[in-house]
C-alpha cells in the first residue's frame, strides 16, 4: 500500500486540528447540501455497490449514497466530523461505515471498492498525487471514480487566494487545494489509469446568506480553514481588520448583493481502466 511520508505526522496533525476547528457540518448542511446527492448520483451509488467516501466529513456524499441502498465506507482523517455523521446518519435513518483514514494512505486492500468518491475532500489532501494514486489503486478495474472539487476560478478558489497573504506559509511539498477543481491538473493525476472521463463545470446556488458579512461572519466561526487563518493575524488586527474587508468584498464581487451566489465546481467521474 502506498504511505505518507514518514515526515508527514505534525502535517497530519494540524490537518485534522483545523477541520475539528468552528463546525463545518454545519457548511456541508446549511450551505452546500445538494453537492453529496449531486456525487452520489453521478458514480450510481445503489443496492449492490459497494462506495467509498474519501474525505467524507460528517457524510454530505455519504449519507445520501447509502439511502440510494449502497455498501458505504465513509472515511475521514477528523474522527470529530465523524461521529457528527454517524449521528446524522442515524437521524436519517443511513446505515454506513465510519472510519478514520488518511486519503493519502487508505488503510484497504486493492481495488476493494465498485466506486470510490470524493465530495470537496481528498482535495484538501497536501500531496496531491499520492492521494490520487490511492483513489485508483482501491477502486475495483472498471470501477467508478467520481469527485466534485472547488474549482480555482469559483468562489472557493477566490476565497483561497484572498486568504493567501494572511495564512502561514504553506508546508515543503503541500499543493493549493483548488488545483483538484482543474482538468487539466486531475488529467495528469490520474494519467491513462482511468477511462471513460467525463469532467463538468458546473455551479451550486448558496442562498444561505443575506449579506456580504454574513458569509464572511459565518465563514470566520464555521470554516476550519477560515479559523486557521484568522489565528495567525489575530495579535496583528490592522491585518483582521484588511481581511474582514477582503472576505466582504469578495461576497459582494459575487452578488451577494442580491442575497445568492453561484459557486463552480468540477464534477469529475472516470472509470479506472485494466
């Protein structure tokens, strides 16, 4: 099996530090909620296959993959969201598998799953290619790959850029988590592993803020990497106050003004080829 550099624990560590930060159940449920139905559907999740969800948080693609009568396997590297999913799961009446993973070293045996899946997860993953290879290397020949991931152009990658300046340098090696939302760069990841590619841009409404501040207040409480950022200018405040400028703007730029916004993201699914 492939493993994370032997260097890679403080890494790790501080990964699942910043998701357990504010409470992003609540972003995947009152701001993104569509996006694990739209994932679960594109990679046929149902009665008799067995799914793999990577990154899969408190179970936006999950759940609602194992209520279309799937085997899931929900796994994530932050046990806390974890056991906010298992809860959900219960209140919904989903009966799935929830376990702690790196998506950089998956702890399952080769080509295990029908379908393994990714909703704005493994793209969080520092090193990109070692995580892809583990997407392929679990997925059974002829199996389904299916990821939705931020795209750099859309909302989440603009906000990625405004936090930029702000953020602690990135660690040797870590690679921008939108680049996973471009074709070209999941083309290189995946290479002629895979088959049958079908890579769509396409956009989910959020509704869930009235006003520019709104987003950026719920962003600064609820978002891990939102936190993380706002932690490491907290002692500088002309920088809080210059950022909390930025986040606004950024809202408004996207017509936030009208009480909606759009935000891109790339549906991609491919069928592992051998």
């Amino acid at each position: 099996m492939t493993t994370a550099p032997s260097d890679d624990s403080a890494l790790k560590a501080k990964h699942r530090a910043m998701w357990a930060l504010g409470d992003y159940p609540a972003v995947a449920a009152e701001v993104i909620p569509e996006l694990g139905t739209v994932l679960a559907g594109a990679v046929a999740a149902g009665p008799g296959v067995r799914v793999l969800d990577v990154g899969a948080g408190s179970g936006n693609a999950a759940i609602p993959a194992a209520l279309a009568g799937a085997d899931v396997v929900a796994s994530d590297l932050t046990p806390e969201l974890l056991d906010v999913g298992r809860t959900l799961a219960e209140q919904r009446g989903a009966k799935l598998t929830w376990e702690q993973a790196d998506a950089e070293a998956l702890p399952y045996a080769d080509a295990s799953f029908d379908a393994v899946m990714s909703c704005v997860g493994v793209m969080f993953a520092p090193h990109h290619q070692p995580a892809a290879d583990e997407l392929v290397r679990v997925c059974r020949p002829g199996g389904t790959i299916g990821l939705a991931n931020w795209t750099p152009q859309g909302f989440i990658g603009q906000m990625f850029a405004v936090l930029k300046p702000y953020a602690a340098p990135p660690p040797p090696g870590a690679q921008p988590p939108p680049l996973w939302g471009s074709e070209e760069h999941v083309a290189a990841l995946f290479g002629d592993r895979v088959t049958d590619v079908v890579a769509q841009r396409r956009t989910v409404r959020v509704d869930r803020f009235a006003t520019a501040e709104e987003f950026r207040d719920f962003f600064k409480a609820a978002y891990g990497p939102t936190i993380a950022v706002y932690r490491n200018i907290a002692d500088q405040p002309d920088k809080v106050a210059a950022l909390d400028e930025a986040l606004a703007d950024l809202g408004r730029r996207n017509d936030l003004g009208r009480g909606a916004m759009d935000w891109e993201y790339l549906l991609y699914t491919a069928r592992r080829a051998g």
